[in-house]
C-alpha cells in the first residue's frame, strides 16, 4: 500500500504530569500485571495510585451481599484475601495504594464509576499478550470498561511494565485525535520514548475525501491539512513520524506495531457523534481484541 513518512523535529519540553491512576486488579496472573504496570507508571509520574478489585458474581445472592448475610464470614474471608494480595503485589513494586476497594458485581459497572468517584485520570487493566484485551475481566466487561469509564483506559501485558521506548498512534484525521497525541506526548516525555503517528485509510473513502498522493510527502484534502497543523502543535520528544497508508485501518496499524516492535498503541475508543453515543467503533473493536500488546484507549 501507499507509504509516506514526515518528520519533525523539536526541543525538549515537557508533557503533562499525571497525579491520579486507578488499577482495576483480579486475583491472578493479569491482575498482578495490572498493579505492576501502574506502580510503574505512578512512580514515574509521581502520581498518587488507586486500586479496585471486584468480585466475580456467584449462584449464591447472599455470597454476592457485602452488606451481610448467612455468608457475610465467607465475603470478609474473600476481602481479607484480595486486600493481602494487592498489598503483597504492591509492596513487592515498592508502592503504597492511597485507597484499595474491593466491591462485588458487574466490573464493566462498577469500575467507571468508582474512576469517577476517584477522580482518576487513567485506568489501567491487565491483559494477556496472546489473547488480547477479551481477556481483561470474564465476558465482555473490558470493552464495556472502556467504553463508560469517560478516561483513558490502558490494557498492559507484563511487558509493557518498563518504560515505553515506541508509541505508535493511530489516528482517524478527526478533531479527536488531538486527545490521542496529547496523551501520547504525555507518556513519551516521561519516558523519552520514539513516537510514530500512523493514519490509514481504504481507496474509496480516501478518493472520496479528496485525499491525493503526489511524490513522497504531499497530501492534499481538509482532514489531512487540519491534522498535520495539530500534529506540528504537538510536543514531543526527539523526530516524531507521521506515516500514511492505504487499506483496512485495523490490520495496517496492527502491521506497523508489529513491524517496528511497538511498546504501546494508542487509539481512540471511537465516540463519534452525539454526546451519550459510547459504543465502540468497529476499528477500536478490531484493535482491542487483536494487539496482542499495550494498548491505550482514549475517549
């Protein structure tokens, strides 16, 4: 497909500081990711970390009741036992949690809201490299995580717990993609991270739009023009790319993050249109389920 490249370079500066995360954590291997990479994260940001973990729903109602019951001793033994857990993860990280929660029910729910309650300004969430983010929570909850939690959602592997050292952002042209090369520029500054923008998109919407490709660097068209001025706004560390490429938007992306080894994707979570419309795009879906790495999805 068609390739093109453009380059800038800029001086140092600084990204925005990050001063609240909220882990969502589960009693195994991803939930011990989850606590790493955020530790991870806050003590590079000197950011205060929150974590919540939430009980898997059972047949018994009354082992699902925190408020008590024939098996209120039962609940508390399961609180005592994921509270020792996130404080055995975290102390083995070298991080104090301001605030641990342990609640029962539906996390795609219950972990939105407690964000909110937090005021947490990022969510992080564990995930398997192999399987991608289906796997974060039983069902479908991960999507539904990121689709209400109104901030930015990180799904990381356990590799993904160091510094990020490649950011490859993916980006649709639209006014939304300044939150994407916002929070991109946030990570790379901390981090001192190489930084890759990449938009792809199919023939026909492409000619539609009026994009056209002349040499090796001009592209013409009213998205194309508009994002490039937010890209050269935008400060980021050492010679950030921009690459264009022609067919389906998911499996381009995915191509690049595997061909330039790709620490972190970030992307957006696809809330297009009106307000209240928080269903993930097709793109966003396709991305989440099949990464297989870090991956950062932004409202």
């Amino acid at each position: 497909g068609m390739k093109a490249w453009v380059t800038k370079e800029v001086g140092k500066g600084k990204g925005l500081k990050l001063t609240n995360l909220l882990v969502a954590a589960k009693m195994n291997v991803m939930g011990s990711d989850a606590m790493k990479v955020g530790a991870d994260l806050a003590n590079r940001f000197g950011a205060e970390l929150s974590v919540i973990s939430v009980m898997e729903s059972t047949r018994s109602p009354e082992r699902s009741n925190l408020e008590g019951g024939p098996c209120s001793g039962w609940v508390e033994s399961q609180i005592d036992r994921i509270r020792g857990f996130v404080d055995s993860e975290l102390k083995n990280v070298g991080k104090v949690p301001k605030l641990v929660q342990v609640s029962s029910g539906n996390p795609g729910s219950l972990i939105p809201t407690f964000a909110r309650q937090t005021g947490a300004e990022l969510v992080v969430v564990g995930t398997h490299r192999s399987s991608g983010f289906e796997s974060l929570l039983p069902g479908s909850s991960g999507e539904e995580i990121a689709e209400k939690a109104g901030v930015p959602v990180l799904a990381a592997t356990r590799e993904g717990s160091g510094p990020f050292r490649r950011i490859l952002v993916a980006v649709d042209l639209s006014g939304h993609s300044q939150s994407l090369l916002d929070w991109a520029s946030r990570l790379a500054w901390a981090d001192e991270s190489e930084v890759r923008v990449i938009h792809s998109e199919r023939l026909l919407k492409r000619l539609g739009l009026g994009l056209t490709f002349r040499g090796d660097r001009t592209f013409r068209g009213p998205g194309w023009r508009r994002f490039m001025r937010l890209f050269w706004e935008s400060d980021f560390p050492g010679h950030p790319q921009v690459i264009l490429r022609e067919g389906h938007p998911g499996r381009a992306v995915l191509r690049e993050a595997r061909s330039w080894d790709a620490d972190l994707l970030v992307i957006g979570t696809g809330r297009f249109g009106l307000p209240f419309a928080t269903r993930l795009g097709k793109t966003t879906k396709y991305l989440l389920r099949h990464s297989g790495r870090s991956i950062l999805a932004v409202p």
